[in-house]
C-alpha cells in the first residue's frame, strides 16, 4: 500500500442515506428532548412560597445569561470576521465555516440557556414531589430534567455535523471548524462566566452565614442565598451543559478530520454513526433510571448508567463490522508523513475490528473514569472520609488533607487515559493518521454516553436547589426533608464523577485536534506545492525537525502551554477571591445595617447581591477568554508551527492535570462537608463542621469555576492552531514567507495578553470596603 494525500470525497448514494438517517436521528433526540420537558412541567411547581423563591431565582438566572449573552455577542462578532480573514481552500468553504461558526456558538448557548430554564423549574418541583409524593417522582423530575438537556445536547451536536456532512461533502470537515470552534468559544466563555458567578456566591454565603453567623445553608435571613442558587444554575447547568456540547461538536470535528484522512468517505461518515447510537441508547437510559424499593438513587443512576453504555458498545461495534471495510484492499490511506518522505509500514490488520475496539475502549475510560473519580470523591470511600476525619484538627489539616487526595487522584486519572491513548496507538498498526483516527473514535466512544452524563451531571444543581428552596421556604420537613437530603447527597457525588468525564472527554478530543492539527499542516504544504510556490527541502526539514520534542522550539512550546493552564486557573481562583471578597462585605453590611433580618423582621436585599455577582463574573471572564485566544496565536506566528504543536502538547499534559487535580480536591472537599453535617464527628455548628466549611469553600472555585473551565480552553486553543496553522505555515515557508509580518502578529497577540491580565492584576484581591470598620463592627449571631 501507497500512502496518497488526495482528498477529492463525494458522498455516494448508500452514504449520503447513512447521513440523513444520522440527520433524523438527530431530530428524534430533539423531540424526545422535548417530551422530557414536558413530563417535567406537568407536575406540580409547589407551595405559593416555593413559587415565589423560584421566581426570585429564575428572574436572576435569566437576568445573568441574557448580559451574558450580549457581553459574549461581541467576541462572536469580532470571531465571525477574523474567521473570514483566514485563508481557506475557497469562498465557498470560508464563508460556510464562518456561518457554522455562529451556529455551534448559538447552539452552545441555546443548550446552556434550556439546561437553566428547565433547572429553575424543576427544583419548586422536585421539592414539592419529595413533601407530598416521596423520592421517586422527585428523582424522576431531577434526572428526566438532566435528561432533557441531554437530549438537547446530544440532538442539536447531531444535526448540525449531519447538516454540515450533507451540504460540504468532502469540505465538511473544514467547515466543521468554524462549528466547534464557536461551541467551544461560547462555552468556555460560559464556564467561566457562570463559574465565577456560582462559587463568588456559595462562598460569600458559606464564609458569612456559616461560619460568622451560625445559621443554616440556604437560611432565608442570608442575604447571599438567591444569589447561591441562581449560580447553581447558570453555572453548574448552563455552564456544564454547554462544555458537554461543545466536546460533542469538537470530537465530531476532530473524528471527521482525520477519519477523511485516514479512510476517505467511510472516515467521513462512521464518526456520525457512532453518536447517533448514543442518542438512541441514551433515550434508554433516561427512560430506566428508576430506584428500586431499598435502594439508593444513586445506585439506580449507575447502573442506568452502565446499562446504556453496555448497549452503546456492542451496537458500535455491529456499526463498524457493517460500516467499515474489512481489510486495505481498496482503501488509500493519506498518511501525512509521506509528505516529509516517511513511510509507513504495510498495513495487514481489519480497520473494521481495530475501529471497534477503538470505540470500545472510549465507552470502558468513561465507565473507569466514573468509577476512579467516585471513589476518591464519593461519601462512601475511604479518601472522603479520611478528609472528613481531619476536621477534628482543624481547617488546616482539612485543606491539606483535600490536596493531597487532589493531587493523588490526578496521577491515577492520567496514567489511565495515557493508557487508553497510547493502545489506541497500538491499534494504528504503525500508521499515525490511523492510530490518531482511533483516538478520536474513542472519543466518539465517550459520546455514546454524553446523554446520561448530562443527566447525572443535572441531576445535581436540581436536588441542591430544590432542598434550598424547601429550607427557605419552611414549607417541607420530617420525611421530605430526609428525601431531598438524601437526593443532595446523591446529586453531589453524580456532578463530581461526571466532571471526570468531562474532562477524560476534553483530553481526548484535544489530543484528536492535535493529530488534526498536523493534517492542516500538512493539507497546506501539499496545497503550496500543487500551486507551484517553491518549497525547498531544507525548509521541509527544519519545519519537521522543529516537531521533534528535543528541539529548543518545541520544548519552549511545552512550557509555554503548560505555563498557560496556570496563568489561565490562577485568573480564574483569582476573579472567584475578588468577587467573593465583594459579596462577604455586603452580607455583613446588611446584617450589620438591618438588624431586623436575624429576627425576620426585616427581609434582606437579596437583588443586591444578585447583581454584584452578575457584574464582578462578567468583568472578570474577559481576561481568561484573550489568553485560551491569542496565546496560541502569539506563539505560533513568533516561533512556529513546531514551538506551536508543543505548546499545545505541554497544555493538554499540564490541563489534564491540574483539571483532574482541582475537580477532586474540590469534590472531596464538599463531601467531606457532607459526611459532618449527617452527624460525623460532631456534626453540624462544631469546630469540625466550621472546619471542612472553609474546605469546603476553597474547593469551590477549584471545582467548580477553574477545574471545569480548563476543559473547554484546551479544545479552544487547539481549534485556534488547526484555524491558524496555515497561515503559519505559508508566512513561514516558501516564496511568500514575511518574517516581519508574522512577528507583528505575534506582538500584537502578546499586547492583548499583556493589556488583559495587567488590568485584571489591578483590581483589589481584597476587594470591598473598610476592612477594619467591617471587622470591628462584627457579625450578628443567630
């Protein structure tokens, strides 16, 4: 076998029919999607109170999104024309791709927005079902709402590759990059809006009511409480359900990429298939979520759970057996290296069986890594439990103990999905565009399950809110109160394991865009040499000595990248502090100047602190936004294409990481928490609780704010490099190289950067007003 680079697809009769029935499939997910809302809706909102503190949060969470929203239309727009400005193969594929640019940022937004509306509704009811009807409606109503915006999710990344597929052919997976970049921009841009919003507020809310005050979570009197569950809301379920939509588009993309490469029109359709039959096992799992008598909620949404992902692998792997060919006969494999000279070995193995079990090995990390992150954040689990346990000695011993499981736990997640990555090469059979082929299926693999993790994901900000509202509210006691307890509990555990996933999803999407990232390289080399510019050989081989790891290029790319992913949650930690910093200072001032609230004589300004926290998230999400967008640009344009693959290299090393690192620490944190609230050593208003409270509230922008924001900046900078590598590329090498135009880009980058971050460092860490006047006046207690 001779590798080839054609690229020249058209879609035949018998898969054109693949991708419309891909199309509808998506279809049926939106509307099974919808008949999930309204299962939803038709129960009841609840008591009269729990409708009017549900309208308190809906109002602020809508509130929020829709200044979101009008903040985040400017970067769209300017994204729109500097994508038009990129070179493309022709008109037609740069306006498409600029155009599906706007859709994925529109159906990341449209998928965060639903994941909040609905959630907002749910809670008055979940609360409702638990004091008239027992736990399982409401664990039904709480997972069928995740389960929603699962289909949602699932449906709307379906339709738009499908649509993409049917209308570009063979230039769909150029135009694909506009679509997922504009998913990952918005939701990264989410995630950190929405993260910063949600844990200012738990955090001013824990610090003051907690600890200074002595009342309740969720006590009416605090004055930060709507604020805490609005951003439960526009964070942990706007926020999480764009990021998961966006790993759907960007492995789609990746998987189209390089499965066109690799195995021409049968790689341009399999990755579709492979998702659809998540959509539809999917549906199953929703449906047969259900706690059995005596049974934990959270072992029924397991094993929902594993049950579909079960289905999902031995329907993907009928799918390659019918789909895929079986040997290299008739296939042209375009094998980048064959540009540069290098061969590959003969290929001899069943693309059909390795594809399979590529798949295969995605949906087994997923099931390991809910497992792996279960068990080091999970209530019933020796790590927790030892975090719990330290509280006797303090908040010191507590916050160390919760870095340590944090720091342990990263090491075992990565070594496990480097071992899925490198059998993955294994199965390449020595070819690297197949081997990187397999890492995106596996992906593909992951998103069989992207439904239900949705759900599970939901599930958790619905229960938190809904024993909110029935504590605010008064309305719900004796065995409803234990029901949503119990549900909190659970919902604790499902968004700390499925924030493994996300991230397992991130790691390998990101390293399929790398390996597409070469392939645009390569694409715009072979396109320099058909147009007849003059490439030398020496360019040739400086450019491809500059990917190996021991060139001075790549290694500073590596530190660069992994430099970034600290800059980037250092940001993020820091934009959590100063807008805390702001709500503490209110919550004082109102118990301070109102009296009347600790008697419930007076009622607190709860819109106050609602848009303190709206203002401070959207000030601060611009400076992480600039740097996920123009490092990679800086470092491509000024030391090239090599410094640049290193650097996106030493960001997924790093990102990986640090983003397991933080969502641990942060989740064992919160269930350590737990456990000395149910009664544990002490229990609640003891030195032990106060202690694994201010755990607790360290942990919450590690988890919830910069942990979760790293995943979607990886894919963005991996999309921002395979957008930009062939400009890189043509400024870099041949007869229209411009050494100084490309460094005037870099420093124009850079400036950006450097104006980002030195007017983010201005801002007070300490942020508030007379700390001195604050602290002598001191706090009521309860």
């Amino acid at each position: 076998m001779t590798p080839v680079l054609t690229r020249d697809i058209d879609l035949g009769g018998g898969e054109y029919s693949i991708v419309v029935v891909v199309l509808l499939i998506s279809i049926a997910a939106l509307i099974m999607g919808w008949k999930f809302r309204q299962e939803v809706l038709a129960t009841s909102p609840g008591t009269d109170s729990m409708k009017q503190i549900g309208a308190a949060v809906q109002e602020g969470a809508q509130a929020f999104l829709r200044r979101q929203f009008k903040t985040l239309g400017i970067f769209a727009v300017l994204a729109f024309f500097l994508l038009m400005a990129l070179p493309a193969d022709d008109t037609g594929v740069r306006i498409g791709r600029s155009l599906f640019f706007l859709l994925g940022a529109a159906s990341s937004a449209a998928i965060g927005y639903l994941g909040m509306s609905l959630a907002t509704e749910a809670n008055m009811r979940v609360a409702e079902s638990a004091r008239t009807s027992g736990r399982d409606l409401g664990m039904r109503i709480a997972f069928r709402t995740g389960g929603t915006v699962g289909m949602f999710t699932v449906g709307l990344g379906l339709l738009g590759a499908s649509l993409v597929v049917l209308i570009y052919q063979g230039d769909a997976p150029k135009v694909l990059e506009g679509f997922g970049f504009g998913a990952a921009l918005l939701a990264m841009f989410m995630r950190v809006g929405g993260g910063i919003f949600t844990k200012a507020a738990d955090v001013g809310a824990d610090l003051v009511g907690k600890v200074e005050a002595g009342i309740p979570e969720d006590d009416p009197r605090n004055a930060a409480t709507i604020a805490d569950n609005v951003g439960d809301n526009v964070g942990d379920c706007a926020g999480m359900a764009a990021d998961l939509f966006e790993s759907y588009a960007v492995t789609l993309v990746a998987a189209l990429i390089l499965g066109t490469a690799a195995l021409g029109v049968s790689g341009l359709t399999f990755p579709l298939i492979i998702p659809a039959i998540g959509a539809l096992t999917a549906m199953l799992g929703v449906y047969i979520t259900k706690a059995r008598p005596d049974e934990s909620a959270l072992t029924a949404i397991n094993r929902g759970f594993y049950v579909s992902a079960l289905i999902a692998a031995g329907a993907s792997a009928l799918a390659a057996f019918v789909f895929l060919p079986w040997d290299f006969d008739d296939i042209e494999v375009n094998d980048p290296m064959a540009l540069f000279g290098l061969t590959t070995p003969e290929l001899d193995f069943n693309p059909a069986v390795h594809a399979a079990a590529a798949v295969l090995i995605g949906i087994v990390l997923a099931a390991f890594i809910l497992w792996l992150t279960g068990y080091f954040t999970g209530t019933e689990d020796r790590p927790t439990k030892d975090v719990a346990r330290t509280s006797l000695t303090g908040p010191a011993t507590v916050v160390l103990s919760g870095i340590g499981v944090g720091l342990e736990s990263a090491v075992y997640t990565s070594a496990t999905i480097a071992a899925a990555v490198y059998l993955l090469y294994l199965l390449g059979g020595g070819s690297l565009i197949l081997s990187l082929f397999f890492v995106a299926l596996a992906g593909c693999g992951v998103l069989t399950t992207v439904g239900v993790i949705v759900a599970m994901d939901t599930f958790g900000p619905v229960s938190d809110n809904a024993q909110g509202i029935a504590e605010m509210s008064g309305d719900v006691d004796g065995e409803g109160a234990q029901i949503l307890t119990e549900l909190d509990a659970v919902g604790n555990t499902t968004k700390a394991i499925t924030k493994g996933i996300a991230i397992a999803t991130a790691v390998l999407a990101a390293t399929a865009l790398f390996g597409s990232y070469l392939d645009a390289i390569v694409e715009s080399l072979r396109g320099m040499v058909d147009d007849g510019t003059s490439v030398s050989a020496d360019e040739v081989s400086s450019l491809l000595q500059s990917y190996m790891v021991f060139d001075p290029r790549a290694l500073v790319g590596v530190l660069l990248g992994g430099a970034v992913v600290f800059l980037f949650s250092g940001l993020a930690i820091n934009a959590v502090t100063r807008a805390a910093g702001a709500i503490v200072f209110e919550v004082r001032r109102q118990f301070r100047e109102m009296p009347g609230i600790m008697n419930y004589t007076q009622k607190p300004e709860y819109a106050r602190v609602v848009d303190i926290c709206t203002k401070d998230s959207l000030r601060e999400l611009a400076t992480p936004g600039l740097l996920a967008i123009f490092a990679p640009i800086a470092v491509g344009f000024a030391l090239g294409v090599g410094a640049l693959a290193g650097y996106l290299a030493g960001a997924i090393g790093t990102g990986v990481l640090m983003a397991v690192f933080l969502a641990n620490s942060g989740g064992a944190w919160d269930n350590a928490k737990k456990i000395v609230e149910d009664g544990h050593h002490g229990g609640k208003g003891t030195a032990a609780h106060e202690a694994t409270v201010i755990g607790d509230t360290v942990g919450d922008p590690f988890k919830d704010t910069a942990g979760p924001a790293i995943n979607p900046l990886l894919k963005v900078m991996n999309l921002v490099a395979l957008l930009i590598a062939p400009a890189v590329v043509a400024l870099s090498i041949g007869d229209d190289a411009n050494g100084l135009l490309r460094w005037l880009i870099a420093l124009v980058a850079m400036a950006v950067i450097v104006a980002a971050v030195w007017i983010s460092k201005r801002r007070d860490l300490a942020i508030g007003g007379d700390v001195e006047e604050t602290a002598d006046a001191g706090t009521p207690q309860a």
